[in-house]
C-alpha cells in the first residue's frame, strides 16, 4: 500500500499507520505464553502458573511492548518506502476511527531539511596567523623559572615589595560590620602578581614584619562576592612574615631539570619554540575555523528540526550536570537545569551541524585515512610516550570518531578558504593567547 505522507508546516510530517488487531492479539498471547513459563506467583510452582493469572498481571505491559514494537517497524517500513529522512522521534497517538479488525494511529514528526549553501565565493573571512617570538619564549621561560622558585625569610628592617610572598593576618568590615570572607590568619599571597585587588596589593607593599594597617578598600561593581561588590570596606592587616623569592638562573642545570638531554639552555629554549608552535597552530585553527563556521551559517538557508534542537539542548543538560558532579556538587544529577536556558547554542549546533555534513556530502570532504593517521601523529608529539598515545586513540572507536570529526572539520576550513573572500590579520602572540583562554 502507498504510503501518504501529510505535510503539516515546514519540516512537519504525518503518516497514518495500520496495525492489524489479530496480529497484535496473536504477539501478545505468544509472549505471555512464554513469560508463564518462568513467572512466580504465591501459591504456584514456578512454570505452572496458570494462564489467566498472567495475563491478569502482566496483560497490560505485555500489550503495550507489542502495540509499540508493531508501530515501530510499521513506522520504519512507511518511512523507508517514501524515502523520507526522519529527524527525532515521532509523536504517535491512537486514531478513534479504523478500518474493521485494524487499529489505526497518526504519526507526526519532522523531516531533515534542504540545506541550501550559497556562493562561498561572496563570503567574507578573516584568517589570522601568529608567529612564536623570542619574547614569547622569554616569557615562557620566565613561567618556568616561578615555577621552581624557592622563598627565603626577609630581615626584620625589610619591607614587602613585589615578587615578596608574605604572610598576614587581616579583617574586613562594611559600615562597622563583619562580613563573610572577609577575615583570615596565616593567609600567603604574592605581592605584585594579581592574587588581590590592586588596592590590598599595594597597601601592603612596604609594611614591615610585625607591622599592622588599616586601609579603605572599594571593591569593584562586578566582583565575583555579590554581597560586597560596590561596597567600601576597611580592612585591619597585620604582616607575619615576608619572604623573598629565589628564581632559579636559566644554566644548564636548569634544562637538564626540564628533561631536556643535552642540557644546553639552546636546546632548552628550541625545545620551548617547538611546543609553542605546536599550540600556537592549533590556536590559531581552531580560530580561524570559528571564523569559518560563522561564514558558512551566513551564507547557508535551511529550516532547522525542532526535535533535533531539543535533543542537543537536553543532551547539553546532561553535561551541565556531570560537569557540577565534577566540582563536588551534592544530587548534581537531579538539578533543575532548564534546557530551554540552552536553546539558542543548541540550535546553531543543530543548524552548523547540517550544513557541515551538505558540505562535506557535496564536496567528498570526508576524513581520509592518511589524514586521521597525520593527525594522531601530531596530538601525540607533545607527550612523553608519542606511540603509546597513538595506540591509545587506535584502540578505541569513540576516540578515533573524535579525531575524525576534527579532521572533516579542518577539511571544511581550508574549502572555505580557498573559495572565499580572505582578509588575513597578523595577530600578537600575546593576543591570540589571552583570547583563546
């Protein structure tokens, strides 16, 4: 029988779906049949359970399972034979009205859309690159040496300065009153490397051991502690110890404590440029492929399935609540995490997801096996054990679709370059750093 398929609105389909009631009645009678066999029941050996109790117990259930498995391969059958591509589940409801000896249900649900991609060659992206200076790796050497650093206790006569560590004592209070968090003993910080407000920092640079101060301190209108932000407070802070700290010289102890073999500080300071070129191009990829993707969502028209957003909203809850299991937080699992809060990210997800796979269908973009290999080769540089890793991502199918999807990703990137209208930007080190964290 021809299936007719109904269209609703947009991506919105419906199909009636038949099911004969003597097939549905002959399912259930064979399965009950079956469960007799093993059921216990008060009163009754095992297997000799008489029939019209089970089906008393578990009648209901047992209909129930057959009804939606007949529906489900009736549903699959009508979908195959009109060639339709379903997005999500189908809403399935009973029909009042059928056909003698049938039962008859409506079958609604969406349809994958057409993704129309337009003229890549009017889209505008810019492509950024970046370059490891020596400053760059100054400062990462510089990362390295307060890494190993090592603190010994100042004079009686000297005063806090930056770089110093020191100890204090200190309370806080607004308008005459306490606060939480706002007093501490024995508490370390160091001076001048942005572990406290720019005000507490200063006011202790210069104070000796032994010495107390009180001092105003206005905290900021977006400070992370809602109940004092925008609020003036005077602190009362006693310091009980400085140190001064020692930074290891940069020689060829100092590589050799790196795990670099020769020990030169050369071989050191290649050894850095070499694993800050590796992040640096990853960095600098994965921005330009945002830019990417954001030119392709542009330029592309498509009506997005609604089921498929609220999956990748719901699924996203899921992580937002293994991510608060993470941090400690108690019955994480059973938080209230609407995931209409989600919606908008789920739907470029959904839409980006779609007209990355038109392009990569259309275009033969797929991820080759050398490529998968080039780039398990790559990722596994930057470890100690390179082959271990790579047998690591070998040996396990999840893994190794993470790596492919990277790599169909990079292939989309460079089609979209190549075709597009390009603007290249040479970026900072610094700059590409701080805006990748």
């Amino acid at each position: 029988m021809a299936v007719t398929v109904e269209t609703l609105e947009k991506l919105e389909r419906r199909i009636t779906l038949h099911v004969a009631a003597a097939e549905i009645n002959s399912e259930v009678e064979a399965r009950l049949k079956k469960l007799a066999r093993t059921v216990k029941a008060d009163g009754f050996r095992p297997g000799k359970v008489p029939m019209n109790v089970v089906a008393q117990r578990y009648g209901y259930s047992v209909q129930y399972e057959v009804v939606n498995d007949k529906l489900g391969q009736a549903f699959n059958d009508a979908a195959n034979e009109a060639q339709l591509r379903v997005a999500g589940m189908p809403r399935i409801e009973q029909k009042n009205e059928a056909p003698e000896g049938q039962m008859a249900f409506d079958a609604t649900f969406e349809v994958y859309p057409e993704v129309k991609i337009g003229d890549l060659a009017t889209a505008e992206v810019e492509r950024v690159t970046s370059e490891v200076t020596e400053e760059a790796i100054d400062k990462t050497v510089d990362i390295l040496r307060k890494q190993r650093r090592s603190f010994a206790q100042r004079a009686a006569a000297d005063v806090a300065q930056a770089g110093d560590r020191v100890t204090i004592d200190f309370e806080g209070k607004i308008d005459g009153e306490p606060f939480a968090g706002g007093k501490a003993e024995g508490f370390q910080f160091l001076i001048g490397e942005g572990q406290m407000l720019e005000q507490f920092d200063a006011a202790v640079r210069g104070m000796k051991a032994g010495e107390s101060k009180t001092f105003p301190l206005q905290f900021p209108e977006d400070y992370h502690g809602k109940d004092v932000a925008g609020k003036e407070a005077d602190f009362l802070v006693t310091v009980k110890k400085i140190e001064a700290q020692h930074l290891p010289e940069v020689n060829e102890a100092f590589a050799k404590s790196l795990g670099i073999k020769d020990g030169t500080v050369e071989a050191l300071r290649a050894d850095i440029k070499k694993n800050l070129e590796r992040e640096v191009k990853f960095r600098v990829l994965a921005r330009n492929k945002g830019a990417v993707m954001d030119a392709l969502v542009a330029a592309s028209e498509l009506d997005v399935p609604n089921a498929l957003v609220q999956g990748e909203a719901e699924r996203m809850v899921g992580q937002a609540r293994e991510d608060l299991k993470k941090r400690g937080v108690k019955d994480a699992d059973k938080a209230e995490i609407p995931a209409d809060i989600f919606k908008p990210q789920a739907e470029r997800r959904v839409r980006l997801g779609l007209v990355v796979a038109e392009l990569v269908r259309a275009n033969n973009l797929q991820a080759k096996p050398a490529q998968l290999q080039a780039h398990i080769e790559e990722l596994s540089q930057s470890y100690e054990k390179p082959a271990e890793v790579m047998r690591w991502y070998l040996s396990d199918r999840e893994r190794m679709a993470e790596v492919e999807a990277v790599v169909v990703e990079n292939n989309v990137t460079e089609f979209v370059l190549a075709k597009a209208k390009v603007t290249d930007k040479a970026l900072p080190f610094d700059e590409l750093m701080a805006a990748s964290n």
